[in-house]
C-alpha cells in the first residue's frame, strides 16, 4: 500500500517580540505580543509565504554583517527563532541561560547550519559538483574517520553536518588490520549520494525537536488533522523547507492511467519517463485508429 497524502500541516503561530534589545551577546525580549487584538487576526502567518525559509536563510548574513535593524525587524514580525534553549539531539542542554532572550552566537550557528543544509541539497539536485567538492575536500583516505567525515561543526557538536564515508577494503586481498583506512567520496556519483546521505542524517536529527500533534477535529465527517508544532521562526523555516524540498507534500498524483504515483517536482503530469511514454504511445495508437475510421478527414 501507498500514502498518497500527508494529512498534517506544519503550526506554527509566532509571539513577535515587538521590544527587543541587544546585551551581552544576547537578543533579549522586553515586551512580547500582539499590541492590538486586530493584529491578531489581520496577522498573514509567515508560513503562507512559501519563500519563508529563504528569508530565515538569509538571516544568517544580517547576523554576519551585524545588521541589527535586519534582525531586530525579523523579530519584530515573526518572534524568536525558537533557540533560546538549545537541545542537542539526545536532550541535553547545550546552553543554560535566562529565559526571553537568544544568545546570538547560537543563532548564527543554527542559521548557518541551516544555509549550508539547504545549499547541499540544491546543489545535489542540481548536480552542482564544484561546491560539494569544497565542502567534501578532494578524494583522500585516512586513518581516522572524524577528519573524514564532519563536513559542518562550530563549537558544539550540535548542530552539525556530517556523513559515514566507507571503509577502503579491497576484497580481492586479504584484509591487513593496520592499513583499514577511510576513504571520502572519489568521483562525482559518490559526492551526490555522500551529500543526500549527509542531509537525511541532519534533518532526521533536527526533526526530533518538531512534535507531530493533533490539532483539529471534526464530527462529521470524522476527521484529525495533524500538526508539526514548530517552537520558533527557525523551526518553522526547517520544516517548510523540508516539505517544500525534502518531503514533498500536498503533490499531484500521475495522470498516466492506472498510476496513482506521486509526481515529485521538477516533473508535472507523470512520475516518471515510463508513464509519460506509455501515454504518448497510447495517445499516437488513438490519433492512428482515428485515422483508420476517417481516412478522408
Ligand atoms: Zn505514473
């Protein structure tokens, strides 16, 4: 059996910070809310914005260049990234402070995560080798794994970006212990599937800070629909970004009869070669049988 949809939406409901200041290396909230219950209502939810991501992806460059007014503006209309805790993956606490405020070289630190995660990926679909190649170093071996294999990691070992390279075993000889070295990808095929391999690791780390919850229920017909809770503008980003070009959701099916396959962008009407050519054969044997019946127009 195949899901064909994703019943579930991604919430996220942000709290702007309308008074923030900058002290100590931290962004810190002095008056949070709406001002206006209007405000509440007349609010356009960021996420309806499908280039939402994009905007939170380039928030890494206000941080970069300081450009406080940038970031004080970003908070202003959509809240806080949601780090003012940090977690790694396995729930510890990367960074215990005060609460309403987001120390701002935590920020930085996740926004370039996310920037580099989702250039891998345009990269990768784009068969953009040129970058992947910096990001990976040239084809080399070594005897320890770390100096292979994290591609993205500031000062905490969260977030990062990093992938498994394989092992250098030539199976034709016997396998001598002390020469088990590593070995990074070493042609283009191993650098795009080391790049995806590098991306699912990192988004399924990440996605454990987004809990899927029901949000809504109605009678008749009986349906739940569930949601992604996002705690924050960089979750938010995260996970449109990961339904808009990870995950596809809400995608048409195939047109070709008898295929109820998703058609995953860049593709439109069929899922594949295959569907789109058995319906150009089909719709050429009808133009030939038609001109069968009317030989003569
Ligand atoms: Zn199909």
């Amino acid at each position: 059996m195949q899901i064909q949809t994703i019943a579930a939406e991604t919430v996220f409901a942000p709290i702007p910070w309308t008074k923030v200041a900058l002290e100590d290396g931290f962004i810190i909230c002095k008056e949070s809310g709406f001002s206006r219950v209007e405000d509440l209502t007349e609010l356009t939810p960021p996420l309806e914005n499908p280039h939402f991501w994009k905007e939170v992806r380039q928030l890494y460059f206000a941080f970069e260049q300081k450009d406080w007014q940038k970031i004080r503006l970003f908070y202003q209309t959509n809240g806080p990234l949601g780090l003012e805790n940090p977690r790694a993956p396995d729930g510890t606490i990367l960074d215990n402070h005060p609460p309403n405020r987001e120390r701002i070289s935590t920020c930085k630190r996740f926004l370039n995560w996310f920037r580099i995660l989702t250039l891998m990926v345009k990269w990768a679909k784009t068969r953009n080798t040129a970058p992947l190649w910096d990001l990976f170093g040239p084809p080399r071996k070594s005897k320890d794994i770390l100096t292979l294999s994290i591609l993205f990691a500031e000062e905490w070992p969260w977030p990062a970006i990093w992938y498994t390279p394989s092992l250098d075993i030539n199976w034709d000889t016997p396998i001598n212990r002390d020469e088990l070295a590593w070995i990074s990808p070493q042609n283009d095929e191993q650098l795009i599937r080391a790049a995806w391999m590098a991306v699912v690791g990192a988004v399924t780390e990440m996605l454990r800070f987004t809990p899927l919850l029901p949000m809504t229920v109605s009678e008749d017909p009986f349906v739940i629909t569930w949601g992604f809770q996002c705690n924050g503008a960089f979750f938010a980003a995260f996970l449109q970004w990961f339904f808009q070009e990870i995950a596809y959701i809400n995608v048409s099916t195939c047109q070709a009869d008898g295929c109820n396959n998703l058609v995953i962008p860049p593709r439109d009407k069929y899922c594949s070669d295959r569907c789109k050519e058995r319906m150009k054969k089909r719709r050429y044997r009808q133009r030939k049988k038609g001109d069968l019946k009317w030989p003569d127009g």
